[in-house]
C-alpha cells in the first residue's frame, strides 16, 4: 500500500500501441509515478510482453471470469462488459492514489502534480461540461468503491452506455461540490476543439498538458509517412499533437516491437 501510478486500459492489440504511447510520452516527462495497464484476454501474448517491458505493472482483468465471486453479478449484464473492464482500476489496491489515463490520451508535459488532487477529480466534458470526461481522472483503488460501483451500475446502468455515463451518475455531485475536483480543461484537452473552440486551442493550445484523441479517428489510424516521418492526414490543427503522437511512437515504441507486430499490419 501507499505507491501511486497513472492507470491506463486496452482490451486490444490497436488500443495497446496507445497505451505504450501514453507511457512513453510519461516517461518522456520524467514522471515520478508507476505505469499500470489494465489487459483483457483480447491482447496477445506478444504485445502484453512489449507492455511489461515499459509498465510496472500489467493486471489481466476478464470481467466475464466466472471464477471471480465478486464478478458473477456482472455475467448478466454482458452489455456493460468494457465498462466494468474500467471500473477494474478501483482494484488495484496496492496504490493509495492513481490517475486513470484513456489509451488515447497523449502527455504533452509533465502532470504529476495531479496526484495532489482528490477523488474523484476529472476536466470538463467539452460536449456537456456538468459531466466530467472519464478519459482523465483521479482516483483513490478500493475494493468497497469497486463493489458499490457494480452495485450502483447494476440498478442504474450507464445513461451513455459506456463508463462515463456510470462514473457522473456514480459522482454525481463532481460539479458542484468542490472546485478542486474540476481540473483545468489543459489536462483533458479533447481534439473536438479544432471545430468546437478553435479560437480558444489558438490561444491556450501551447499550455495543453494532456492531449485526449476523443471519437473515431485515433492518432494510430492517420496516415504516416515512415520515410519522411511526417503525419501527413488528419486535422491541420492537430498536426503538432499528432506529429509528437507518432514521434513517440516512432523512437520509443516502434523500434522494440516484433516484426509481426509492425505498424502496417494496423494500418
Ligand atoms: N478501450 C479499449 N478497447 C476498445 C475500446 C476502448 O481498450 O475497444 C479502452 C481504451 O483505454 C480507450 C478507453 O477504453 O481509450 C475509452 O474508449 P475510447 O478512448 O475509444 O473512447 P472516446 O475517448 O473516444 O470516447
Ligand atoms: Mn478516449
């Protein structure tokens, strides 16, 4: 008990190249906290040999696991299945605090004073900003959280279908209670900005800590030149966060993956 460590998810090989984006981009920080990566059986061995490479800690959670006591509950309710694979962070009981971090978040400069904060701390949705966005959050793991949140999710299901919905019926009080609990959009700066505020990314863009590639067209879907290492496709206002997406990729991640794992094979 007592270890902090940002908290990140994939239930796949795709999502899992972002994950070890999202930690080299931490490690390029100089963060002072543990990487922790939450897996299902949907990642293959080989890529959960690259993530144990550069995550402290690699946890298989399978929440359809029978075998699971606490679990069993959730077997009728397939529908919530990556939902409840995110609420699995609250289990990793050996940390006292932990930020939970999307797979598609990229760190642009070093956020450890986040762990200051408390639970459950998160930015703004920039699409209804009385909910928080559940892509950046501070927690505090607890094994009577996780089953009250099964509990709750269980009567009340998730407004959005997906763990955002549950986690602000969950913490319904977020935007009222207490200020400190609303973190500074710069630390979940969603990419829907470019059309929703461009303006304001004009202005602010450059004190941007953490980038969030929200929606369908994730930073390992664009068009990459591997000969001119240039991102060439995707939102001209987004090049800078997309160019330093790929470079991290590129000199961090790349160069360690097995052949059979190669970026084109994604594309
Ligand atoms: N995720 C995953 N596999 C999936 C979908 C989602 O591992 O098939 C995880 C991953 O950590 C991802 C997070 O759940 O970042 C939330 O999904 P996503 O980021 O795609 O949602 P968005 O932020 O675009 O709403
Ligand atoms: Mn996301």
């Amino acid at each position: 008990m007592g270890g902090t460590a940002w908290v990140t998810l994939a239930t796949n090989d795709s999502y899992a190249l972002g994950a070890l984006v999202v930690a080299n981009s931490l490690k390029r920080v100089n963060t002072v906290h543990d990487l922790a990566i939450l897996i299902t059986p949907g990642v293959t061995l080989a890529m959960k040999n690259e993530l144990l490479r550069v995550f402290n800690f690699v946890k298989e959670v399978d929440v359809f696991d029978s075998r699971d006591e606490t679990n069993l509950r959730l077997l009728a309710r397939p529908d919530l299945g990556i939902t409840f694979t995110k609420i699995h962070a609250w289990r990793l009981t050996q940390y006292s605090k932990c930020v939970f971090l999307d797979a598609d978040v990229l760190i642009v400069q070093n956020c450890d004073e986040l762990f200051d904060r408390e639970e459950l701390s998160a930015a703004p949705d920039a699409g209804w900003p009385d909910c928080f966005n559940s892509g950046v959050f501070v927690f505090k793991p607890s094994d009577s959280t996780y089953n009250a949140l099964v509990d709750f999710a269980l009567v009340n299901g998730s407004f959005d279908g997906g763990d955002q919905g549950l986690l602000n019926l969950y913490f319904s009080n977020w935007s009222t209670a207490d200020s400190s609990k609303r973190l500074p959009f710069v630390y979940n700066m969603c990419s829907t900005s470019t059309y929703s505020y461009l303006p304001a990314l004009k202005q602010f863009g450059s004190k941007v800590k953490i980038i969030h590639f929200i929606g369908s067209s994730k930073p390992w879907l664009q068009h990459f030149d591997s000969s001119t290492r240039i991102i060439t496709s995707g939102d001209s206002h987004l090049t800078n966060f997309l160019q330093l997406w790929w470079d991290v990729f590129v000199v961090h991640v790349h160069p360690t993956l097995t052949t059979e794992m190669s970026v084109q094979r994604l594309s």
